[in-house]
C-alpha cells in the first residue's frame, strides 16, 4: 500500500528498515531468553524477505512488456551472491557473536542487520527516480488516493477475476509450500545426525544457488515461449526433486 502511494522508495526501505529492527530483536530475545520476543523478532525480520520480494516487481515498472521477465529475472540473479554466500557466513557470525558477548546462534543475525541496514539506506539514497512514480507518470495513470485502507481484498478479487493472474497466484503459493515445508526440515534432521553449522551452511547454499542462478534463463523462456509452460516445467522440476530427495 505504501508503494502504491508513495513509490517504491518508501515501501522497499521501510521493508528493508523493519528486517533491520527485526533481527536487534532476535539478538536480544537470545539474550534474554524470551521466545515471544523471537517471534516478533522473526516477524519483523521477515519484512526484509518482504521487500526482497517486491524488488523484483520494481524491476518491471519500467520494463517492455516483451521483457518483463528478463527484467525480473535480472534481479533475482542478482540475489545469488548474497543467498548464497550468507548462509556460509553463519560460523563466522558466531565468532562476531562471541567477540561482542553475544549467543554465538544470535551473532549472524548481528550481520543480517548490518546488510539490511545497508539495502535500506541504498534504496532510500540511490533508487531515483522512484521507477514506480516514474512509470505511472508515462502512462497518465491518476495517482491513487493515498491511505485508502483495504489493499489485500481488492487485489484477490482482481486476482479470482482473471485466470492467468489466479494461475500464477496458485503456482505461487503450491511451489513455495513445497519448497518451504522440504528446505525447513532439512537443516534440522542435518543437526539431528550431528552435521556441523559450516555443512548445513554449504547445503542451504546450494538450495539457494539453485533457486536463483537459473533465474535468467526462466527469464528469457518466459518472453518467449510463454508463462504457462514455464509454470508447469517448474511443478515437474519440484516434483523431481521432492521424490529424489
């Protein structure tokens, strides 16, 4: 809603401020021992995922409608580096935990905030002009009233009213359930059999690796041989990897 009324800017970096404020919170419920104050914390946090997210739509904004999918793509490709180097980067903040006093589980979180901290202050310095604005002032589009309340139920109607839109919501939400309820179990039955952090780490990394790296190429097969058969190879791809796992 923010960045409906007040650009990408606004929303991104105040998504991006909340994962900063969520992850000091997480630090401090480790040090207080407090599992209420964890789960606003991981709420919180999850806001930085949040913005992630909508970061790739941004990249549309301005894009050609026969390249809106390499567009996207570019800026999930750009998130491997980062997906895939952090969750390798959890001994080494443990060692940042420890040297500042902190559960040596809570330390990463330490450095989660430093890099979100640096996103949002990238976003609300650099990301001008606002793509979004920008877009909606080529087109002639009125600007929206702003602080009309009542976003969530409007889009899902929009949504159930076109197929193609309630196609790729469904493909949406079945893939990462499926993703999800995998990759979450799968640290925990590593940590089960005694695998250390630094495995568990370079495991997450090739998941993540693979979620990303191939963005590009899904990209540029979405502009040209369309958004459905792409949809229906990754459901086959998951379900490959589901039954090989």
């Amino acid at each position: 809603r923010l960045s409906v009324s007040y650009g990408r800017r606004v929303g991104l970096g105040l998504g991006y401020g909340l994962a900063v404020l969520g992850a000091l919170l997480c630090v401090l419920a480790a040090e207080t021992g407090s599992f209420p104050l964890l789960l606003v914390g991981s709420a919180l946090f999850g806001s930085g995922s949040t913005a992630g997210l909508q970061a790739r739509y941004a990249a549309t904004d301005l894009a050609e409608p026969g390249t809106r999918g390499r567009a996207l793509s570019t800026v999930v490709w750009a998130t491997t580096v980062g997906a895939v180097v952090g969750p390798n980067l959890v001994g080494l903040g443990g060692w940042v935990g420890g040297v500042l006093g902190v559960e040596e589980l809570a330390g990463p979180y330490l450095l989660g905030a430093a890099a979100l901290a640096l996103a949002a202050t990238g976003v609300l310095a650099l990301l001008r002009p606002d793509p979004l604005l920008l877009a909606r002032e080529r087109a002639g589009t009125p600007p929206p009233v702003r602080g009309r309340r009542g976003v969530l139920r409007p889009g899902l109607r929009a949504a159930a009213t076109s197929p193609p839109a309630l196609l790729g919501l469904a493909a949406v939400v079945v893939g990462h359930t499926a993703m999800v309820t995998v990759m979450v179990m799968t640290p925990i039955h590593m940590d089960h059999g005694h695998a250390s952090l630094t495995v568990i780490g370079m495991v997450i990394s090739v998941h993540v690796l693979g979620m990303y790296a191939f963005a590009p190429i899904v990209g540029v097969a979405v502009d040209r041989i369309g958004r459905v058969p792409v949809i229906v190879a990754g459901g086959v791809v998951l379900l490959l990897a589901t039954a090989l796992a």
